[in-house]
C-alpha cells in the first residue's frame, strides 16, 4: 500500500488512481532497495550503475507516454510524480531516465514516423536499446535555436554529418543518439538517429565533474558520418519540433527538481532529530526549525506549480512558458533548499555519507541543463511582454 510522503504535507498526491499509487509505492521500493545503498560510492567513482537499465525497464515505467509501448494509460501528472520519486534518490537516476525516456524516446515520440517509432521505441522501453539526445555543442548552448554548426548534407540515400557536441548524456555507452544538425541545403535543423557505432562517431567521457559524477556525459565529434535516409526523424523540420520535444522534457525536469529537494529534506530532517548539541536534538532548536520549515515550504509551493503544469499538459493547455516558468522557478527554490538542508548537517553536509551533500552537488547541473534559469526567464518574458530579449 502506497505510503504518503511526510513532505507531501499537503497530501496532493492524493489525487492519483490506486494503480499509480502502487506502481509509484513499487518503484520507490524498487529504488530505495537497489539503488540508495549503493549510490554515493557509485558518485564518488563517477560510474553509472548499469544494473539499474534493466531493472528500471522491469517497472514499465520507461517510455510511458508512447502508445507503442503504454503498460496502462498514464497522465503527465503520472509521470511527474515519477520523476520526482527518482530524484528523491537521486538526481543521476532521474537524469538517465529523463534522457532516455525524455529527450531520446520523446525525438523518436514526437519526431518520428510511424515506422521508426514502431521500431525502436518498444527496445527502447525495455532497455536493449538505450539512447542519448545530442543537441549542445562546445560553442553553441544556449543559443543553439540558432547557433548549432554540426551539418548533415544530403548524399543521394544518405546523410554525412560532420561536427562536434558537448555534455551528451549517455553518449559514452548508449546505443544510439539523437543528433541534431543543420541541413547544408535549406539551412532547417533536423534530427539523425545515429548507431554509435557507426565509423566517424566518436564519444569521450567527460572527466572530473563535480556535478551529476554519475552520469556519463561526453564530448562527442562526428567526422563524415554516414546514416540512411532512414535514420532521419522524419516529422522534425526546423527548431521548432526539437523545442516540442524540450517542452515536455522541461516540465519533467522542474518534476525532479522537487525530487532533489525532497530527498535533501528528508535526509536533513532525520539528522536533525538524532543529532544532539547543547543537550538536546538540533530539531528542537528554533533555527533549525527555521531552515526546516522554508525548505518544506519551497517544496510545497513548487510542487504546487509543477502539478498545475503537468495538468495544463494533461489538458492540452501547456505552452513553452508553462513549461518554462515551472523549471526556472522549482529549480531556483530546489537550489535555495539543498542550501539550507546542507546548512542543517554542519559539517557532515559536506560528506557524500550523508547523501545531502550529493543532492546539494547534482543541484548546480539541474539548475543549468535544459535551459538555464535565464534562458527560461526569457520565455516566460517574451509571452508575458511580447519582446524577446535573447539576442
Ligand atoms: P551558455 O549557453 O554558454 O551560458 C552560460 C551563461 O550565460 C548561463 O548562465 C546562461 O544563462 C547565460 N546566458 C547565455 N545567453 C544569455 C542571454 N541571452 N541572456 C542572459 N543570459 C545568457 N545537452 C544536450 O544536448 N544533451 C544532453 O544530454 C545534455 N546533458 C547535460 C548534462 C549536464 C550535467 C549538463 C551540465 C549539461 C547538459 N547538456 C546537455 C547541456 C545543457 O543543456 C547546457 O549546458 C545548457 O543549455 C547551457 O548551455 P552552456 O552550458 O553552453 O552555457
């Protein structure tokens, strides 16, 4: 039986059906069993559990949102409480599956014919073939609406592509990846499903992060890359079908950065109960209860907002400025809360042991990826003013 979360303090998960109570009681009891005992050794190799593919695809409740692979009908209100039960373990987690089930299962979902979503998004959904989305590249981030310079140029039934990218997760070990490049003859950013192994496909881990340690994000170069005409997403035209499959990432992302926040709380809490200065626990002080409660408060209203939001998607109402507002703001008070949750455990916050100083760490890339909090200001400024202000 599903067990509310004593962070859910306005019980708002209580709008969920008894099946997705128990399919979320199932997976947090699948990821606080496997996953939580062996995660902060995990971080401090900077080694992703690969274990874990399988045994999350044994869920079902990896690419949830495709008919070609829906165990039962689910809600992006389903699938935002999922989100955020995985990054109350761990924001590494969450993130593999935001990019699998996201932004690679969501470019074949959103871009793909009916003939390349019947083929690769049920092996996705199971695991054997586990892909990764290569849009950011070394001198184009936030700008890369319109800054991308990786080409693909037509060669009678294929393509060469050819061109660099940078923070790809996933991409040292995936099977595929999703790039996208700009077509040499209309100028009109379009997406490749590209095999990794594919000659001229080259992907290097980045090393020494201090962020995300789990997560393998690589540098990727593409030299004369050949792919079919086959492999294109046959539906993605310019940006603005890459920018539909960022909107419905995006709202997920602002999902698990409630997730972190929750799970920082949570450890913070406990601690504060047992740990005893001046004669009695640090809980009892009035400080404490201080950072205590603004961090429950950050959570509360945060998740108040991503719930609205993923209902607007639900009824079809969400815009690019939802989805933007929702992950500028929850990421900003997730940041603010492992801040103070990290300030509850002293010294110990400090120590991967303790698991808050992982949360506090992976927070800073949740705060940046998928939009920086300035990038989404943006959006959301250019629907409520009418002027866009990137340029
Ligand atoms: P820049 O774009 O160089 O921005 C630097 C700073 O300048 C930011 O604060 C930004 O907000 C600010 N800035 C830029 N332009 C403006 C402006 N007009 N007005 C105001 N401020 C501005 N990408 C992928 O394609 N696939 C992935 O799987 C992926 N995974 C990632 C995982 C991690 C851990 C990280 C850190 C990144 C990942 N990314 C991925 C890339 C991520 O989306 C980018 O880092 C992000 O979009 C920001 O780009 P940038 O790092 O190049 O920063």
């Amino acid at each position: 039986t599903f067990e509310s979360l004593p962070s859910d303090f306005f019980h708002l998960e209580a709008s969920l059906s008894p099946v997705e109570l128990d399919k979320l009681m199932e997976l947090r009891t699948y990821l606080e069993t496997e996953i939580k005992p062996v995660i902060n050794d995990h971080w401090d190799r900077a080694e992703f559990p690969k274990a874990l593919v399988k045994g999350l695809a044994d869920t079902k409740l990896i690419g949830m949102a495709w008919p070609e692979t829906e165990p039962f009908p689910t809600t992006a209100v389903f699938r935002g409480w999922v989100a955020l039960e995985l990054a109350r373990i761990d924001a590494s987690v969450a993130t593999y599956v935001g990019v699998q089930n996201g932004l690679a299962m969501g470019s074949l979902g959103v871009c793909g014919s009916d003939e390349q979503r019947a083929y690769w998004l049920p092996k996705m959904h199971t695991g054997e073939i586990v892909g990764s989305f290569g849009l950011t590249e070394p001198l184009s981030g936030s700008d890369s609406a319109q800054g991308l310079r990786t080409t693909a140029t037509r060669d009678g039934d294929e393509w060469i592509l050819n061109g660099s990218k940078r923070w790809i997760g996933n991409a040292t070990w995936s099977d595929i990846c999703v790039v996208w490049a700009k077509d040499t003859a209309d100028g009109q950013v379009k997406g490749f499903i590209v095999p990794t192994n594919t000659p001229g496909y080259v992907a290097t881990k980045i090393e020494r992060k201090q962020s995300l340690r789990i997560v393998q994000n690589a540098d990727i170069t593409l030299t004369d890359v050949r792919v079919p005409e086959a492999n294109r997403l046959q539906k993605a035209n310019s940006f603005a079908d890459t920018a539909t499959v960022l909107r419905l990432t995006r709202a997920e992302v602002a999902w698990a950065a409630v997730g972190i926040a929750v799970g920082a709380y949570e450890a913070a809490l406990a601690y504060a109960k047992e740990r005893i200065q001046f004669g009695k626990p640090i809980a009892s002080h009035q400080m404490v209860q201080d950072l205590l409660v603004k961090s429950l408060g950050n959570i509360t209203s945060s998740l108040s907002l991503v719930l609205e939001t993923s209902r607007m998607q639900d009824a079809g109402k969400m815009k690019d400025e939802h989805a933007a507002l929702a992950k500028a703001v929850a990421t900003a008070r997730m940041r603010e809360s492992v801040a103070w949750c990290r300030e509850i455990l002293g010294g110990n916050g400090i120590v991967l042991d303790y698991d808050v100083a992982r949360f506090f760490a992976d927070a800073e890339a949740i705060y940046s990826y998928e939009g920086t909090r300035e990038m989404n200001t943006l959006i959301v400024g250019r629907a409520i003013t009418g002027h866009a202000a990137f340029v």
